[in-house]
C-alpha cells in the first residue's frame, strides 16, 4: 500500500512462495524425487513400471531412465532430474547415488533450518565438506592399469549387476570391457575412449544368449536385389554418399522427340549412363556397396550381375560408422572410387530373418558395434541399458585409471573421516559438516533395507569396522556380512562417486539458497477459454 492506494506489481498470474515456505517447498520436492528412486538402489533393488501417455511400458530399475519418463512441475523438483541428466551424460552411472544424496542433504538441511541455521552458513558448510569428500575420495582411489582386462570386467559387473538380465550378464561383461579396448586410443600417454564409436544395435525374435561384439557394423537395411549374393567373404566395401540415378534437373525444360529413333537413342544414353555407375564401382576392386542416396533399378541390375552387394539410403551416421570400422572414405561421386579409398571385411552378410547387414572382421576397426538379441522390446530395452551402463563405466575407468570399492565402503569411510574434519573447524560451520557427513548414511541404509536387512545393525557393523582401519569393508548385499569389497570384486570407476558427490552437493546448496518462487502461470482468458498466446 503507498498513500492508501494498492500498488500491484506481479500479474494475477504470477504465484509467489517466499521464506521458509520456499525453502519448505524445494525441500519436500527434492525428498519426493528421492524417495522416487530409492528402492531402486543397489543389486537388490525393485523395479519401476512406467507408462507415458501413449501406453508404452517401460520396466526398470535404471535411475536415469526412471527420471526421464517422470514428468514433474516443481522446478525444485526438475533441478534435482537435472542432476541425474548431469550425471548420466557425464559418467554414464551412479545417476540414483546422486539424486538420492541430493534428498539426503535437503533433509539435514530442513532440520538445520528449524534450529535456526541460516541457509547460507548450512551451505558454507556444505561446501567444505564436499571439499573434504573429495580429498578423502582422492586417497580411497585404487589405480590400475588402464588394459587390465580382469579388473575392467569387475567394474562392468558391478554396473550391470540388479539389472533383470543376470542370466547373460557374465557374456555381456566380456563383450561391453572387450568393444571398449577395441576403440580406445592412447594420446601423450592417456586413454581416450569416444562412446560414439561402440555403437549397440538391437534385434528381436532370438535369445539374449545370442549377443556378439561385432568387429565393424551392422545397418538396419537389407541388400537391394535378391539377385544379388547374401555373403561376401574377404569383403571390399566402397562408400558412397551421392545417388546413383538419373538426377533431375534444376530448373524446368523439356526435350522435343520427333522420331522413334530418338526415343530409343535417348533411353540407350540412359542406360549407358546407369550402367557406367555400375562399372565404375566394379572396376574400383568392390564387391560391397553403401550408398547414402537411392540406387536405380537398372544400375542394381547390373551390380547384381557383377556379384555386388548393395545397400541404398544407409544413413549418414550409419556411413560414417562405417568409415571408422572400415577404414574406409565416403566419395562424394561414383567417379572418384580407387581401390585405396575402399575398405576391406573379412565378411560381409544379409542376416537370416533380420533387416540387418552385417559387417564384420574389419582388421583393427575404429569402432565396433554390439548386437543384443531378445525375444521381446521390453528385454531388449533393458539389455541396452545394461550394457550403455558397462561400456560407460569401463570408458571411465580406462580414461581415469582410478577406481573405488562399494558396497557402502566409500561413503562410510566419508561419514566417519568428514566428522573428525568437523570437529576441528569449530562454530556454527561444524554443524553444516556434521549434516554433510551424516547424509551420507543414506546409501548404506538403503542398500541394507533394499535387500531385506535391519538399516540400523547393518550401519553399525559397517561404522565398526571402519573405525578398526578396514577402510574397503562394505555390506555384501546377499548374505548381509561385512565384507572386503576389493577382494569382492565390487568396484566402480572414482569419476562415478566423485561427479555424485560434486553434484548433489552443488543442487542442494543451489535449492537452499532460494527464498523467494515466483513461477508465472499460463494466462487464461475468460472461464473455459484456452490459455492465451
């Protein structure tokens, strides 16, 4: 009010939470995101059902992809699934480590708040304990040698361990650790890994058994002709990007016949022209052709003829795969294919009962594609998560060559030593610590109530043997003994732990420092009148 008048600043549309009851609000939104996820967590986690708006099922218990499918309005709320998405594109794994560590911390935080506690110095506070995580994770790391293999398998394990795909997980292991080292290069004496050269293809109607790393590519397409051979062996592949056709012209013009012999002379130049398409491609040494444009009946004629294999309107992404497998160079014209620009496969095949072209035996691919087999979507669905999950964690550990242990190990070892840093730094700051290190009690609670033991004993037991100097001391998940998670063999790459630490703790001290929501509603016209705009 100002001189008795009313002074109205936000529209009608615009609803405003302020104080407590925006931090209130963001609280409970994160809490709820949490709980969302947090049966999921660990081997022994439950599954979700999830159904868009189309029907379509999904059954999972894959964090990032149950954050996804949810569809939320509360921007505390998206900012925690922005955590996960974060999470999932950087390391590929730990996406409900995090976002149930964000719930965890919002919870300290709430009864911080209710003594007190200003926002600020609970997020001061938060910040030196992630710092302090951090420096414990970086003395926790077990380095390893980058192709170590054995130890690269553990991890993949780890990951795809809990997945509704136990009974091929010991296959898919092998494969997912053995896709990795094929693509990865050593640069200045580092492991680079680009996960756009493991390229995972999906086929229905076969058992999950039947999965296979295959050295090179497959492409959803069949061969063009049924003339032509179904298998190539010691394959010569040419790539080409331009059609292989009879173009039309750019601009409108038309050619005036007059006489049967220039009908049949005009259709003879274009045989000729479409026939030359197919000699030169046969003259470059190719047995094997992808084409990125259309291929016209005639010059698939004679291809056939001269025992080619061909394939018309491959993708782009799918061509330039192909070139990294191959090593092999897309020409842009028929005219520029020479023996040296074609690549070379040990065998080159149209899959029975499939609309797939397989590609494989390329001598020292650049990239390498895995192909799953289910006897349905929904298997298929979840195999593929499966495996992006272990060739991610396996591309971290190569890169990094650091791994940690789990199993609870990490984060009771943080809880305890995070404590002892509190009780050094004194005032009110101690607190926050305190509340820092205590959420992290979270995750070997929830693995210990997610596979049917008491939360509370299990803690203790773990908190035990920590504070004896057993520091890779986890909860073994199906006997509930306390056990060496390293001679286990639960591992997970440290970039995994360190991006859920580091960003969980960022959402939280972000989502505690609003005090004032102003979210602006879709205007609306008069009563039952669609939204305006």
């Amino acid at each position: 009010m100002l001189s008795g008048q009313q002074v109205i600043i936000l529209k009608d549309n615009v609803e405003r939470t302020r104080g407590q009851e925006a931090q209130r609000s963001n609280i409970a939104a994160a809490k709820a995101i949490a709980a969302a996820v947090r049966t999921t967590l660990g081997p022994r986690g439950m599954d979700k059902m999830l159904v868009s708006g189309t029907g379509d099922v999904t059954i999972t218990n894959d964090g990032a992809t149950i954050l996804q499918e949810l569809s939320v309005a509360h921007p505390g709320a998206k900012m925690v699934i922005e955590v996960a998405e974060a999470q999932d594109d950087e390391v590929g794994d730990g996406t409900t480590t995090a976002v149930v560590l964000v719930g965890a911390l919002m919870e300290r935080a709430e009864q911080m708040i209710e003594r007190k506690i200003h926002p600020t110095v609970i997020g001061a506070g938060y910040r030196m304990g992630m710092e302090k995580a951090l420096e414990i994770l970086d003395h926790l790391a077990i380095k390893i040698d980058p192709y170590d293999r054995k130890m690269l398998i553990r991890i993949a394990n780890t990951a795809m361990t809990g997945k509704s795909i136990e009974s091929v997980k010991e296959k898919l292991n092998g494969i997912a650790v053995d896709a990795v080292i094929a693509v990865a290069e050593k640069e200045g004496g580092k492991v680079r890994v680009d996960d756009d050269n493991v390229l995972i293809k999906k086929q229905a109607g076969e058992t999950m058994d039947d999965a296979e790393l295959v050295s090179g590519v497959v492409i959803d397409k069949t061969r063009i002709s049924e003339d032509m051979p179904r298998k190539i062996k010691n394959a010569k592949v040419a790539l080409v990007s331009s059609p292989m056709e009879i173009k039309k012209t750019q601009v409108k013009a038309k050619i005036r016949i007059t006489s049967s012999e220039q009908v049949g002379a005009f259709s003879l130049q274009e045989r000729e022209t479409l026939k030359k398409f197919a000699d030169t491609v046969i003259e470059s040494g190719a047995n094997v052709l992808l084409c990125q444009k259309g291929l016209a009946d005639a010059v698939a004629y004679y291809l056939a003829k001269g025992g080619v294999l061909a394939v018309e309107d491959v993708p782009e992404k799918d061509m330039k795969f192909a070139s990294r497998a191959l090593a092999a160079e897309i020409v842009n014209k028929v005219e520029d294919l020479t023996p040296d620009v074609l690549g070379k496969a040990e065998l080159v095949e149209q899959v029975e009962d499939a609309d797939l072209i397989k590609i494989s035996g390329c001598t020292n691919p650049k990239a390498v594609t895995i192909l799953l087999r289910g006897s349905t979507e929904y298997l298929l669905d979840e195999l593929e998560r499966a495996v992006v999950d272990g060739t991610r964690v396996v591309m971290d550990a190569m890169e990094d060559g650091k791994l940690l242990v789990g199993g609870g190990a990490v984060e009771t070892e943080i809880l305890l030593k995070v404590h002892e840093y509190a009780a050094k730094v004194g005032g009110r700051s101690q607190l926050a610590i305190e509340a820092f290190a205590n959420a992290f009690e979270v995750i070997p609670i929830t693995l210990a109530e997610n596979s049917g033991y008491n939360p509370i004993d299990k803690l203790v037991d773990l908190k035990n043997a920590h504070s004896k100097g057993r520091k890779n001391a986890g909860l073994n998940v199906y006997n509930g003994q306390i056990i060496d998670m390293l001679k286990e063999g639960v591992l997970e790459p440290q970039r995994s732990k360190r991006q859920s630490i580091q960003s969980a703790t960022e959402a939280a001290m972000l989502l505690l420092r609003v005090d004032d929501m102003m979210v602006t509603r879709e205007s609306r016209g008069p009563a039952g009148a669609p939204p305006m705009g």
